[in-house]
C-alpha cells in the first residue's frame, strides 16, 4: 500500500523585525562612515541609502532628515561602546570616596573619545548642525549632553554632602567648570585635548571648590 504523500511545512514568514533591525543597524554604520570619510556637508540620504543597501524611502519612513539619521546613529554608537567597555547607557560615575580620582577617571575617558575619529567626525557634525537647526541641536542636548551632565552632577552632589566640597557649591556650575573648557578647547582645537589637560581641569576645579576653614 502506497504511503500518502506528506505535506511539506509551510515556510516560516520572514521575520520583519529583523531584517528591520539589520537594514537600521546598515543606515547606522553608512551614516557615520560617510561622515567620517566626507564630512556632513556632503553626506546625503541618497548616499547613506546607497552605502546602507536600502532604498532611500526607507530612510525617510524611519526619519525626516540626514541629520536625524546621524543623531540616532551616534546615540546607538554610545550604547555599544558603553556596552564594549562593561557598561551601560545609565552607569553613574563611580564613588570610590576620591572625588579627584573619579572626575579624572571619567574626563580622561572623555578625552579619549573626543580623539576617537569615530566619534569626532559625528560629534562635530551634530555640534555644527545643531547651531542652524534648534530642534535637533535640542534633541541632541536632551538625549545626549543633559543626561552626562547630571552624572557628574549628582556625583559633586554626593561629595558635597560627604564633606568634600564646600556647602555653598553650585554642582551644575561646577559641573560646567569642569567640561567647558574640554569642549572649548576641542571645539575651537586651540592646543592639544590630553589626559593631562582633563587632570589639571579637575585639580584647578577642586581646588575652588574646596571646604572653607
């Protein structure tokens, strides 16, 4: 007797979510090596979509510029670094009980990543660009810059309240001590952005924030 024939199981549907995720993580590595290699001003969506392998209106059903693009592809390029390096996106700067070493620990990283082509060519990018278009210079503030600023607030926080630094210190100003004049110097490239420079940032800064007798 002649066994049926078995049905063949259906195929599995392609699973949408991932090839989503693999088309975004393309327009992520194209976008930021476009920058990397042409600068913003001659990176375009058409060429991120051509790098990237995807057709140009798949960018613009996931985002309403280049420069959004580029904003999300930095963001994400901080998670897997952070990810990299044992961390996470919310790791809070360690307190170790020696404010000088920890400020220094985080700023020397800082330096490190500012000197990081991969992430110079973008951030410069987004800095420029979030001078003539206030919503994306907010969005990067808001998702990027605020969010860093307040680790190292809250961590001046604590070492006021341990006795560290005087009562009467303003951490975010504090905080602003510390980090403008990094940024100053590797905005305006006026001298060298090295471990040294954030050492005597932190050590000029404590030293003004010090307790009063």
């Amino acid at each position: 007797m002649t066994e049926p024939a078995s049905t063949p199981a259906p195929k599995a549907a392609p699973d949408a979510s991932r090839r989503s995720e693999r088309s975004r993580r393309a327009i992520f590595d194209a976008a930021l090596a476009l920058v990397a290699e042409n600068g913003y001003a001659k990176t375009t969506v058409e060429g991120i979509a051509a790098r990237a392998g995807v057709g140009k209106q798949t960018i613009y059903r996931w985002w309403p510029s280049r420069a959004a693009v580029l904003l999300d592809a930095f963001l994400d390029l901080q998670v897997r670094a952070q990810e990299a390096m044992g961390a996470d996106a919310g790791s809070e700067i360690p307190d170790t009980g020696d404010l000088a070493a920890d400020l220094k620990r985080v700023l020397r990283a800082t330096v490190d990543e500012m000197n990081d082509p991969a992430f110079e060519a973008p951030t410069r990018a987004l800095a420029a660009e979030g001078i003539v278009d206030p919503d994306l210079g907010a969005r990067f503030t808001e998702a990027l810059l605020e969010p860093q600023l307040q680790y190292y607030v809250r961590r001046i926080e604590a070492a006021r309240e341990a006795g560290d630094v005087d009562p009467g210190t303003d951490p975010r100003l504090a905080v602003e001590l510390l980090v403008g004049p990094l940024h100053h110097r590797w905005i305006h490239r006026t001298l060298p952005l090295t471990h040294a420079y954030a050492d005597a940032l932190v050590d000029h800064v404590l030293r003004g924030l010090a307790p009063r007798a």
